[in-house]
C-alpha cells in the first residue's frame, strides 16, 4: 500500500475521497425534499457541540468545527477531527455516534467510509463530522478547503 504523495496511491486516495463525498452529496439530494419532515431533539450549532465534545472525550485530535452557512449549501456545521491509529478512529466514530443517539435521540442520516479507509464522514443533515487518520487530513486539506468558513471555538 502506497501513501499519498506518490502518483498512483494519491490518485487513488483523492478518487476515494471525491468519491465519499458524492456519495453524501446524492444522500442528500434524496433527504433535501423530506428534511422538513424531519425532527430533531437537536440541530445546528448544539448538535456541533455535542459532536466535538463526544469527539474530545476519547482523545480525538486537532478538533475544529465551522459554521459553514455563509460558504456551503452543503452543511450548517462541519466537524474535522483527527485519530493516529485504527483504534483510536473507531473509538471517535464510535463515541460521537452513540453519546449523540443516547443524551439526543438523533442518528446519522448516513455514514460514508470505512475506518479501514482512514476516513469516515457521519452526516446529521446539519452537521457533518469527518474522522480522518491526520495522514489523509494533512494530504486533502480540508482547512484550506474551507479556509473562508467561519471557525468556532469548542465551548
């Protein structure tokens, strides 16, 4: 297995990646008409919070949300936070989505990725949380991406 920086591994890894991140796209294309129906304990800016904070409590690294309503009509919330190891991604993936179903009641729409791929995305229509090994997130550069969103310090 290569690593990004060589041709043949980085094309890969960047076609997995635009990959995951059409897969979101067209899940939310099919949710866009019902997201009215749907009710949730809790949304925005909260559900954020409690993202990171789940995130934070098992050691989750480098942890930055934006409020991406001004830049995206993708996501009111994006969470980017890092793990080092396999474990480590699998305890964050795991704790954000069981601390936010059991005190919230609320449940990813969708999951996109695998932790064996290093990147995993948990979309809650208002948030999105994206698990990356800081390997996959120092080679996309998510934080350039979104360099014009407005960064919000965890409370």
């Amino acid at each position: 297995m290569g690593f990004p920086g060589d041709d043949q591994s980085g094309r890969l890894f960047l076609a997995r990646g635009v990959a995951m991140l059409l897969a979101v796209l067209r899940d939310r294309l099919a949710v866009g008409e019902f997201k009215k129906f749907l009710t949730m304990a809790i949304k925005g800016l909260e559900l954020a919070m409690a993202c990171a904070k789940a995130a934070d409590e098992v050691k989750a690294e480098n942890i930055r949300i934006w409020d991406m309503r001004k830049v995206s009509g993708l996501t009111d919330y994006m969470i980017v936070c890092s793990g080092s190891s396999m474990p480590q991604l699998r305890a964050i993936l795991n704790e954000v989505s069981q601390r936010v179903e059991e005190e919230y009641g609320v449940k990813a729409i969708h999951r996109e990725g695998k932790v064996d791929a290093r990147w995993v995305v948990l979309d809650y229509i208002d948030v999105m949380v994206h698990v990356m090994h800081q390997e996959l997130r120092d080679f996309y550069g998510l934080e350039e991406l979104w360099k014009d969103a407005k960064e919000i310090p965890m409370a």
